[in-house]
C-alpha cells in the first residue's frame, strides 16, 4: 500500500507594532486550512507603524517563535526553512499607473506580453521613486488599438498597441528591507509577500462582496486601515497613523502603568460613554510617588476611549461617506476591533451595514474557536494566498 504524500506545510508570520504572530498550516482538499499551530508574542517596541527599526531584537524573537512553531507541530520533519509574510503600515499606498506597448505589427496577445508590461511598471515606478518599492501590481483596465475593453483580452485578439492600467501597491524601501532583514538573521527566506489589504480582502470578502463593493477598517495598533474594494479591484487605501496603542497611552496619561492601561482598556473599557450602564469605580495601582491608587470611573474611561477613537475615525467615516454608492457593507477586524460595542459606535454614523469581517469559511468544521479570533485574519489570508501561489508556481514548473 502507497503511503500518502506529506501535505505541504506553509508558514506566515505577521509582525505588527504590538506583537508577533506565526501560524502553521496545511491545505485540505477543499482548500479550507488545516491549522497545525500558532504562536504569538506580545511586544511592542522596535516596530514603527509597519517598519521595522531594529532586525536584531526582531528577528531574535522571530527566531525563538518559529522554534517554538516547530515544536507544537510535533513532527520531526517539520522544517520551517521559508514564510510567507505581508507589508503593511503607513507606508503602504496604492496607485494606479498605465504602460503602453506598440507592437508595430498586429499580434495575438499573449500572458507574456502582459508579464513583461506588469514587469515594466515595476521597473517605472522603481526608477522614478528611489525610496520606493513595488510590492505588486495587477492589471485592471485595458485599452486595444485605443478601444477600452470591459474584460480582460483573450489569447485570440489580435491588436497593434495595447495600454494596460495597473493597481499598483508601493511602500517605503525601509519596510520591505527591515523585514528581509529580520528574517534573513534567523536563515530563513520570505518565499512571497503581500500587501496586508490583500490577506484581509482575500480573508474575509466573496463574490457579492467583489460585486457590490465593501469596505474593511483593519484596527492595528499603530495604524487604523481603510480599504474599498469592488469588482476585483482595490479602489482606495488609506492608512491613519493611529490606533489601539494610542488609546492605551491615553489611559496611561491617569497615572498608571502602560501594561495596566491596556489590561483596563480590554476588560473595561467602552467605545461610548452612553452605553455605560452601570458605572463603577476602579482602584488601579498608580505610578505616582503621591499616591498608591488611582480611582477611575469607567464612564469617564469610556468617555476617554470614544475622545480618541473620534479622532482615529473622523476621516475614515467622512471616505465611507463619500464612496457610500460603492459600498453595500462594512467589515471591522485586527486586534483593536475587539474593543467593546466598536460596531455599534461605527454603526451610528452611517446607513452602511457595519459587522465584525470572518474568515470563518476558510477554516476546516473542528477548527479551534480560538483560530475564528479577528487578530489572525491577516495570517489567515497569508496562508490561503500562500497556498494558491505554490499552486500556481506548480501549474508554470509544468507547463
């Protein structure tokens, strides 16, 4: 009896400002993700709104969690020589750029053709903006012998110039080099990245989603991001440079330590003072020489949370507002989406169905309910992206 092939293992790393994140999984027939394990390290410090400032403290804490990995894994030939990761940030931005090419002569079109017009909006974007660096592009518009097409073309047209408009995801040199350098200090290599919009887009959206348009607010740490996304196409990023970590220093500021500002945060704390019902008075150790305990209400907590999330959200809500006609729902996910009646708050300022974003169906029936917590949509997204490129690069080494 043949033994049955060893499932490809497939590992994506996430590192955020407040933490990170490894998770290890295998592929199912019906491409759902079998979770073999995860760590996570809460760490904030030398991370900075998605660059990495320092790849020594970094990728020793990388290195000690993929040990760890390999461990809960339980299988000796479990080797975890390669990840897949995503970029995000404030960096991270979105624009959209057109290569021309003539072919003098009318000629079928062809996927090279298209491969060497992507390659060469890379290289455009990469000449022009020395500090930048293409993480990818793909092509959303076309234009044939100056007729604008509404599908991509086909291998049987045949056309003398061809103008192609790209989707194109770009970031800070520093971003992508701190993470190579991260990784490239625990011997291991980033097989592919992405920008983190698509592990969420590819994480949490389907067909109808595509089709009517959503938006999705990834709550970080450092960076709150918005993403619109309708028929196969991103049509805005915005990245505000704040986020959870803020609303924690916030509560900090009352005299108490950063640790038991965020555990005040997670446990009490609400994103409206008015869905206070019963208010009560908290005795929290102070960092003051004066006194030993401070008292908090958690109305006036409340009333601080809802303060900077005001501020955190303002210009979020104002871009709902003015894309409303191309959005029929409102995904909320990361780490800071966790914060007590978020949705309700969010809800109040717009007509637009607001939920917390699921990658549920990617995960298999038994899957832990710890694995359906919306701080690991991004690593979600990682792995299925993951496994549809080693998918696609088998299918080309064929071919």
């Amino acid at each position: 009896m043949k033994n049955k092939p060893t499932p490809q293992l497939f590992v994506a790393v996430d590192i955020g400002s407040s933490g990170i994140r490894s998770m290890a999984a295998t592929q199912n027939p019906n491409r759902t993700l079998h979770i073999l394990g995860l760590e996570e390290t809460s760490k904030y410090g030398n991370v900075e709104k998605g660059i990495v400032t320092n790849t020594s403290e970094i990728g020793f804490a990388v290195k000690n969690q993929l040990k760890l990995l390999r461990n809960r894994i339980g299988t000796s030939d479990a080797i975890i020589d390669e990840v897949f990761i995503t970029i995000g940030g404030q960096s991270l931005q979105m624009v959209v750029t057109n290569v021309k090419r003539d072919l003098i002569t009318k000629s079928l079109i062809n996927p090279k053709i298209i491969d060497e017009m992507k390659d060469e909006c890379y290289r455009k974007i990469e000449m022009h903006y020395d500090k930048l660096k293409v993480l990818q592009a793909e092509p959303i518009s076309y234009i044939l012998d100056g007729v604008a097409q509404t599908s991509a073309p086909t291998d049987q047209q045949r056309v003398q110039k061809i103008e192609v408009y790209f989707s194109v995801f770009v970031c800070m040199k520093s971003a992508t080099e701190g993470s190579k350098g991260v990784f490239d200090r625990c011997n291991i290599s980033i097989r592919q990245q992405w920008a983190k919009p698509e592990a969420l887009v590819t994480a949490l959206t389907n067909d109808d989603d595509s089709r009517n348009g959503c938006a999705i607010i990834d709550f970080g740490a450092q960076t709150t991001t918005l993403t619109l996304y309708k028929q196969d196409r991103y049509q805005l990023i915005r990245t505000i440079p704040l986020g959870g970590y803020n609303i924690t220093r916030d509560l900090q500021s009352m005299n108490i330590s950063f640790e038991l500002a965020e555990k005040l945060k997670v446990r009490f704390g609400i994103a409206q003072e008015k869905l206070v019902t019963n208010s009560m008075t908290l005795a929290i150790p102070s960092t003051s020489k004066d006194r030993d305990r401070e008292l908090i209400r958690t109305d006036f907590l409340a009333r601080a949370i809802e303060m900077r999330l005001f501020e955190i959200l303002a210009s979020i809500i104002k871009t709902i507002e003015e894309h409303a006609d191309d959005i029929s729902v409102i995904y909320v996910t990361g780490g800071g989406s966790k914060l007590k009646y978020l949705i309700d708050y969010l809800q109040s300022f717009t007509d637009i169905p607001v939920t917390f974003g699921s990658h549920a169906d990617w995960l298999e029936t038994n899957a832990d309910k710890r694995y359906y917590d919306p701080t690991y949509s991004c690593l979600i997204g990682t792995l299925v992206l993951a496994c549809d490129y080693q998918g696609q690069s088998l299918t080309q080494a064929l071919m």
